[in-house]
C-alpha cells in the first residue's frame, strides 16, 4: 500500500518548527542575561584603539553590557565617544573609574568601571529624569599610552644618539690629545713619586705647625675681637673727624707747593751763578798768588790741615759703622727671616680676621655708622684731591730736581776741581818758600845753602 503524503509541506513544517524552537531558546537566554537596560555615553581623551561594537563592559570584572557604537567627538576632536548599553541597576556615580583595558591574551579591548560611592546620586537615574544621556569620561587603554610614550622615548633616544654621534665625531681629536695628556702627566708623576713623597712629608709636617700656630693665633684673634667690641663708636667718629680737618688742612698746605717749586728753581739757578763766579774767582786767585803773606798761608794750611784731620775721622766713623752693619748680616737676615714669617702667619690669621671684620661691619652698618661712613668718604675725597694736586706738580719739581742732578752736580764737581787746583798751587808755592826764602825780595829761583832738607808736602 503506497501513501500519498505531501513532501514539500512536511519539510516546510519541519523548517518553521526548528526556527520557532531556536527563538524561543534565544529570547529565553536573553532575557535571562540581560533584563532592564540603560545608555551610558563614554568619553575617551586621545586613542581609543581596540574598542569596537560588542566590546564589553565590565563592573570589577562582572559583565554588565556592551558597546553599541564609537564614533569621533566632532566638536573635539581629542575626545571618542562610546555609547554602551548596560545593566539599569549597574552603580555608576560620579566617582566611579572607568578605563579602557584588554581582555586577557585575546587583546580584545573592553571598558572597565571601578569603585565609586553608593551614597551618591545615581548616574542612570539623574539622566533618565532629566531625559539626557549619562556622561563619564574613560581613561585611555594603559598600553596606549604604553606604546605611545615607548614611541616617544625611541624617537627622543635617536635624536639624543644622533646628537651624541655628533659629539664624539667633534670631540674625537681633543679626547684623544686629552687621554694622551693623561698619559704624560702620569709618567711625569712615575718619574718624581719620591719627590711627592717628600712634598706630602713636608705639607704634613707644615700642617703640625699651622695647628700649633692656630692655639696662639685663637687667643690673639680673640684678644682683638674683645679691642674691636670695645671701641667706642663715639671716639671712633672724633677721630674720623679729627682726621678729615687734618685732611682738609693739608689740602689748603699744598697750595704753598708752587712757592717751593719755584724757590728751588730759583736755588738751581743761583748755584749755577754761583759756580761762574767761583770760576772768575779762582781765575784771579791765580794771579794774586804770588803776593801772598807766607805766614798767613802757612797759618791757613794749618787750618785746612785740621779740617782734613776732621774729614779723615769722620770717614772712620762711616767706614766703623759701614763694617758694623757687615758684622751684623745674619742678623739683618734674621730679622728679614722672621718678617717673612710674620708675614706668612698673619696671612693665614686672615680667615679668622672675616668674623672680626662682619663685626666691625655690623658696627658701621648702624645708624651711627652711617655717620662714620660718610666722614671717612669724605676724608678720602680730600685725600683723592691732594693726591691729584700733587700728581699735577710731580713734573715741576721733578724738573728741578732733574736739572739739579744734572746741570747743577756738573757745576758743583766741577767748582771742587777747581778748588782742590787751587790748593795744591798754594801748596807747591809754600814749599817753594821754605826752600828759597829770598825769592821775596830777589826774585827768581836764586840759590842758598839748604838747612832744612825736610820737605812739606
């Protein structure tokens, strides 16, 4: 017995059946899953690389919906936008954190929310009473900004190691004259390691002096600090005072400098006077020679005798006192020694004498010492001014003093030739006189009978 059924009916049932069974287990599922929802609208400053719709959103790791849309903020363009459709009782505040991360090793993007405080108003709800959209801006995805800065960072590190490449090319010679350099002056210093050695002995042994010395040199600095605290301010600005009048009446003195000036001019030119006419004088000197008394000659060159006697002795005097200064060298020396030494340990006493010197600054920084200030400015301005009086008279007086030395010591050697001529012509005519009496009355060489054979001289 054949049937007769209908094929292209029973498979039609057959297709609405599997359909209708298939939806009904989805609408099931999703009504089970999501129930009542909300638009949420986030908010993405810079990249939003990864999210996609069907991204989901997550609540501490709890999915409480999905992204439906990503789009560019028009009227910011540093801003994406994504609207998300999730759970009407998900607890979105204004203090809930929403970031942009990535699934698992998928690298899918998703949003993630965090935290945020139940007493506070709930976004959803504000934003369905006020017919809006919830707003909440969503911090970008960590390895964004991870590639983002490493990209930087390898961008930055080119530039500094092209820069660096530069630098080495340029610096290339001098480096290499530098380590060249270093190399001599380490061999220098292989070649006098016993010379340092020493020098190091000595900069210790120097040391242990100076710690010696800085015992002393506490009580003298500390002796001095107490002097300077001491001083009266009021006697300090007397003798300011004291010393601008001094200053003041020294400037009014030089003002006699022209009248020095001048007189010593005027002495230069009557010792030149003065050497002419000792030169006529001389010159007639010559020709009264022979009509000289004897007696009084010979009492004159007693006389002059007694005079060299007393230049003879003199010169002794100087010669005892030139030899006692060659006797007493070392001790010149030594004293020169121990001012070096002075020297050297009032410069050391230098950094003790900064506290002094603060104090003494303090002193004069005062109301009082403005007084003082001002006195001592103005004594130095009249210091400052005889110096320049001074200064503009050097080349008058240092003329006169130039034509003395010259001109004038000429004249004077010259007066002195002519008088030691003179005495020994005096002398020769006395001797002459002792030997031949009669030549004052006979004349001429003449002869006699010599008595006498000692002859002065």
């Amino acid at each position: 017995m054949e049937t007769k059924a209908n094929y292209v009916l029973v498979g039609f049932f057959t297709v609405v059946a599997i359909l209708a069974a298939f939806g009904f287990v989805y609408w099931t599922a999703a009504l089970g899953d999501r129930g009542e929802t909300a638009l949420l609208r986030f908010r993405i400053p810079g990249s939003a690389s990864g999210l996609s719709r069907g991204s989901a959103v997550l609540f501490n790791g709890v999915k409480v919906g999905d992204v439906r849309r990503v789009y560019l903020d028009l009227s910011n363009p540093t801003f994406a936008v994504a609207d998300a459709e999730i759970d009407r009782l998900t607890p979105i505040t204004h203090s809930t954190k929403a970031d942009v991360g990535l699934a698992g090793l998928t690298g899918q993007a998703n949003i993630e929310l965090r935290g945020g405080n139940p007493s506070e108003p709930n976004l959803l709800d504000v934003a369905e009473e006020n017919d809006t959209v919830a707003e909440i801006e969503a911090s970008p995805s960590a390895v964004t900004n991870l590639l983002q800065t490493a990209q930087s960072l390898l961008t930055r590190a080119d530039s500094v190691v092209s820069q660096l490449e530069g630098f080495t090319t340029d610096a290339r010679q001098p480096l290499t004259q530098t380590v060249k350099n270093v190399e001599r002056f380490s061999e220098a210093l292989s070649r006098n390691a016993d010379g340092i050695d020493s020098f190091l002995k000595n900069v210790g042994a120097l040391s242990e002096s100076i710690a010696g010395v800085s015992g002393q040199l506490d009580s003298t600095l500390k002796a001095a600090e107490e002097l300077i605290t001491a001083v009266d301010r009021d006697k300090v600005a007397s003798v300011v005072s004291n010393f601008e009048q001094f200053s003041q009446r020294l400037d009014k003195a030089s003002e006699g400098i022209d009248t020095v000036v001048a007189n010593v001019d005027q002495t230069v030119r009557s010792i030149g006077t003065f050497s002419d006419n000792a030169t006529q004088t001389l010159a007639k000197l010559d020709g009264v020679l022979d009509g000289v008394d004897p007696a009084t000659v010979k009492a004159a060159l007693g006389n002059f005798e007694e005079a060299s006697t007393s230049v003879n002795q003199a010169a002794k005097s100087i010669a005892d006192v030139s030899d006692t200064v060659g006797k007493r060298k070392d001790d010149i020396d030594k004293f020169i020694t121990d001012a070096s030494q002075l020297a050297d340990q009032l410069n050391r006493s230098s950094v003790r004498l900064d506290s002094v010197l603060a104090k003494l600054d303090g002193m004069i920084g005062e109301a009082d010492g403005e007084g003082i200030v001002a006195e001592a400015r103005a004594t130095l301005k009249s210091f400052r001014e005889m110096a320049e009086t001074l200064n503009a008279r050097v080349n008058t007086i240092s003329g006169g003093l130039e034509r003395f030395s010259g001109q004038g010591l000429r004249e004077v050697e010259a007066l002195v030739r002519d008088a030691r001529r003179s005495i020994n012509r005096i002398e020769g005519a006395v001797t002459d006189f002792e030997q031949n009496p009669q030549r004052i009355i006979t004349g001429g060489d003449g002869s006699i009978r010599r008595y006498d054979g000692r002859v002065r001289r």
